[in-house]
C-alpha cells in the first residue's frame, strides 16, 4: 500500500534535517533526536533574543552610573532628575552619550540638576 503523506511526511523531515545541520552526534541526521535539539535550539533563541534586551539595559545603566559618578550623583539620583525636568532622554542614548562626550553628558547633568 502506498503512503497517502509521502511527500508532507518527506517536506517535514527535510525541514527538521536542515534546521539540525552543524549539531553533533545523532542530533543532525536522526529525525527524532533532532527534532528535540531543534525544538530546545529554537526554545533558548527565543529566552536569549528577550535575554538580550535584559542585558543590554543592565549595561546602559552601568555606563550611565559611572559617568554620572564622575559627576558627583549617583544614577538613581540622575534619573529622578530627569524626570522632574522633563529631559527626555532614553536609557540608551544617555549611555552612548557618556561613552562618547564625556563633556556633553556633563552638561545633561547640569541640566538635569537646574531642572530639578
């Protein structure tokens, strides 16, 4: 008898093969062994790419306290300042400002200290 899914059946193992390719052992030619690595690779690719965003503002705010201490404020305090004078600027760019004009940076905490 024949097979009625033969080509959906051979479509869906090539999909899984080729999302397995570079895996070690088994894990790259195994259907069901490599159905599991590719649905734990794609499960920790979906964890890291919100991971990345943890991350990345956990380093803005480390370069945004080190240059607001050179400063004489402490982040927290830098940020409530802020806010009360209505500086819009987000965590991001504040940190790309204190990398790269140290002198700018300081008159956004000038600023932020009149505001306040």
């Amino acid at each position: 008898m024949r097979t009625s899914t033969n080509v959906a059946r051979h479509r869906r193992r090539k999909r899984i093969l080729k999302a397995a390719r570079g895996f070690r052992g088994a894990r790259k030619n195994l259907l069901r062994v490599a159905k599991d690595g590719v649905m734990r690779a794609r499960n920790y690719a979906y964890t890291g790419r919100k991971r990345k965003k943890r991350d990345f503002r956990a380093l803005w705010i480390q370069r945004i306290n080190a240059a607001a201490r050179d400063n004489g404020v402490t982040y927290s305090q830098l940020i409530g300042m802020l806010s009360k004078s209505g500086v819009g600027l987000d965590r991001k760019s504040l940190a790309a400002i204190a990398v790269s004009a140290p002198a700018a940076f300081t008159k956004v905490v000038e600023a932020a200290r009149a505001g306040a």
